[in-house]
C-alpha cells in the first residue's frame, strides 16, 4: 500500500500579498514622515508614528474614504496578523532593547532611594487605576472578561514608565549627568521589571480565569522564568556571544541576539506568561554580562528603531477609533483615567522621594520623569487588546494617556530641574560622559 505524502500548505494568495505589501509601504512611508515631523517640532518621534496609524485607520480614513480603506485595511484576520506579526517582531526586539540599556549597577548602587521612588510610582497608581477600573462603565470591558481582571490591568496601565522615552528626554534636556537624571534612570528600570511581571500575570489571568489555581500556577510561572533566566539563561548567553564575538564581523553578534530574544520570548509565551517578559529579562541579561559588542548591535538597532518600531506603532494607532471621544462616557473615562495616570504618578513619585529626604524640586522632577509613559504604554494597550481586556474605545484612552503623558514630561521637567543645583560630583560625572 502506497502512503501519499500530505501536500504541502498553499503559498499565501497574490491579492493577499499585494494587499500586504501595500499596507506595510503606506504605514511605514507615512510613520516615517509623521515621526520626523514630529521631531522637527520637538515631539517624541512615536507620537507621529502613531498619528500615521490614526490618520489611515477608523479615526480619518474609513470616513472620508471608506471604499479605499476598505480595500487597504480589510477587516480579514488573516490579513491583520500579517501585518501583526511584523510588528510583534519589533516590539520584541524593541523591548529587548530596552533590557539592554538598564544600569543595573546604577539600580543596585542607588537602590533604597530608587525603591521608595518607585515602589511609590507603582502602588499609588495601581491603587487609583485598580478602583477607577471598577468604577468605568462596563462598555469599555471586552465581552467575557470579569471586571476584577480590567481593573487589576488598568492598574498595571497606570503603573507603568517608559525607560526609551525617559532617557531619550534625559539625552536631549542634558540631565543624564545630573543625579536627578540618574535616580530617574534607575527608579524606571525597578517600574519596568515589576510592570513587565505584573502584565503577564494579569494577562495570564484574563486568558485563564480567575480560578485560585490558574492564579497560582501563573504566579509559579513568573518564578519559574526568573529562576531560568539566572540560572540558565545566563550562561546561554554568555556563551553565545563568546562564539559570536570570536568574529570581527557584525552578522554572528546580529543573530545570536535575535537568536536569545526570540527564544527567551517564546520560553515565557510556553509558560503562559507575556512573550515581552522573556526579551525583557533576556535583554537584561545581555547588557550586563559584559561581552555585548554594542557597537556590532547597530544594524539590528537601525533596522528596529527606522522600520520595525515605526510599523508597529503605526499599527497600535491603526486601531485606535478618536472619533469615540465624541461620546459623552467614552469622553469623561478617558479625562478620569488620563487624571489618574498623571497625578498617580506624580504623588507616588513624589512621596516616595521625600520619605528618601530629597527635596521638594527633586520629587516633583521625578514625578515629571517617571510619568512619561510613551512606547511601554502603547505595547501594554496593545496586549490588553489582544487577550480581550479592552475594546477599542478602552484601547483608545490608554493610547492617549502614552501620547499625552510623553507630550507633557520635557517641559515639567526641564522646569524642575532649573531650581535644582548642579553639584561638583554631577559636573564631573558630565565631564565623563563627554569624554
């Protein structure tokens, strides 16, 4: 009897192709163009990328031309996670980045300071987002989501900093140098790691249940991966880059980094947990073992930074709807909830600063720096779309509150820090990183 091999999947449709290539060269053109636009206006890049993404989606384009966006944008799954998938690989690389540039040193060495700071910036506003969520009207659930599982995630939401954004502002308003700079730095790479952990858990929990032992079971999860990204990780990549740098060349450096990130991803993603958590720790791990050629990581960095990021944000934004802002509830959720995510911030950092004895102008710094929200938030939105926590109205406001609070933090910083004085160690410190 003759056993006929199984034929092998069809390739994917021409149209479905066209429609794909097209959908990519107008997102990227258009974030490209936005995001440098925005630049040139002193806004972060990601506000414009995002913007790209609101123009081509159901915010403009589906209203004034909805046969062209139609065609475009069809609401086909298999479409969208084409374009989901491009963007994925991004984020991850994107996040894994943001692994890499924590001082973890920094953090040990300012740590009691660094802790306060952010264990404030953590459980006040994830007290505040915890109660609002219960207090939001049930249309800005998805359907099958208990309502303890949207408050805990919109505490999260509310929890979090963004370490690209918080530095890439410390850069440009010359402040990397000064303390404030510093503790800033290390008070969000401690809300990152703990932001990062408490997503997955949450995340696990609105695809699992409530159940006490799926509870249990993700929270054994979360140990599970740290205790493997210490124990094993570790040294799976320190000798991966051993191997890699034995080559002058950039290629070997390039993909033993891809090679980590993306299994580190898809070892957290097998224990139920959020994909972004295994490149986050695995990005960790990488900067501070001591054999990352830097220097090398330029093309993946140039690659991620000029065309994966900006095809994921213009993606997040894609799926943002403003015009649901026109309804009254939707309307006053996102002023309450944008309310909550400023001043929780704010009083968390605040406090937590002046319990370290710093001075009344360093906690409102702090509490300036820390509130950039910026691409951590988009990414959070986005998982909180995708397990089914948020509808679109729900996934609009947490949006705004990434683009409002990055918009908002260059400016009351930068009047922060102008009555703070500058010290001997910080004007050497200046003269270091010059050097």
């Amino acid at each position: 009897m003759t056993v006929l091999a199984a034929a092998p999947p069809s390739p994917i449709g021409a149209h479905q192709m066209l429609v794909f290539l097209l959908q990519l060269a107008v997102l990227l053109g258009a974030a490209l163009a936005l995001g440098k636009l925005a630049a040139r206006f002193g806004l972060p890049q990601v506000v414009g990328e995002l913007t790209a993404g609101v123009l081509l989606g159901p915010s403009l384009l589906a209203h004034v031309l909805p046969g062209l966006s139609g065609w475009l944008f069809p609401p086909v799954d298999t479409q969208i996670h084409l374009l989901d998938a491009v963007g994925q690989l991004g984020v991850l690389l994107l996040v894994g980045f943001t692994g890499m540039h924590i001082d973890m040193p920094m953090v040990r060495r300012r740590g009691r300071t660094a802790l306060w700071v952010s264990l404030g910036g953590l459980l006040i506003p994830l007290a505040l987002g915890v109660a609002v969520g219960f207090a939001l009207p049930a249309s800005l659930l998805s359907g099958g989501n208990e309502t303890l599982v949207f408050a805990l995630f919109l505490g999260v939401a509310m929890c979090v900093s963004a370490i690209p954004v918080i530095a890439k502002t410390l850069v440009e308003l010359n402040l990397l140098h000064r303390n404030i700079g510093q503790l800033t730095i290390s008070a969000a790479a401690v809300d990152d790691i703990v932001g990062w952990s408490l997503l997955s858990v949450v995340s696990a929990m609105a695809t699992t249940g409530l159940r006490f032992g799926h509870v249990a079971l993700t929270i054994g999860s979360l140990v599970a991966a740290l205790l493997v990204a210490v124990l094993i990780g570790r040294p799976a990549v320190k000798t991966a880059l051993t191997l890699a740098n034995r080559s002058n060349d950039a290629g070997p450096t390039v993909a033993a980094v891809v090679l980590l990130l993306v299994a580190c991803a898809a070892g957290t993603h097998a224990l139920g947990l959020e994909p972004i958590l295994g490149t986050f720790l695995c990005g960790i791990l990488l900067g501070t073992s001591g054999l990352l050629g830097r220097r090398k990581l330029a093309p993946l960095r140039t690659i991620t930074m000029a065309v994966l990021a900006p095809i994921f944000f213009a993606t997040a934004g894609l799926r943002m709807d403003l015009s649901l802002l026109g309804q009254w509830p939707v309307l006053a959720s996102a002023l309450v909830v944008l309310a909550i995510a400023i001043g929780g911030k704010f009083l968390g950092a605040y406090l937590g600063a002046r319990l370290s004895k710093l001075t009344h102008w360093e906690g409102l710094a702090l509490g300036a720096g820390l509130n950039a929200r910026g691409v951590i938030e988009v990414i959070v939105a986005m998982v909180g779309l995708r397990v089914g926590v948020l509808t679109t109205a729900g996934y609009t406001i947490v949006v705004l509150v990434a683009v409002v609070t990055s918009l908002m933090a260059p400016p009351m910083l930068r009047y922060a820090v102008k009555h703070i004085e500058t010290t001997d160690e910080e004007r050497r410190r200046e003269q270091t990183f010059a050097g």
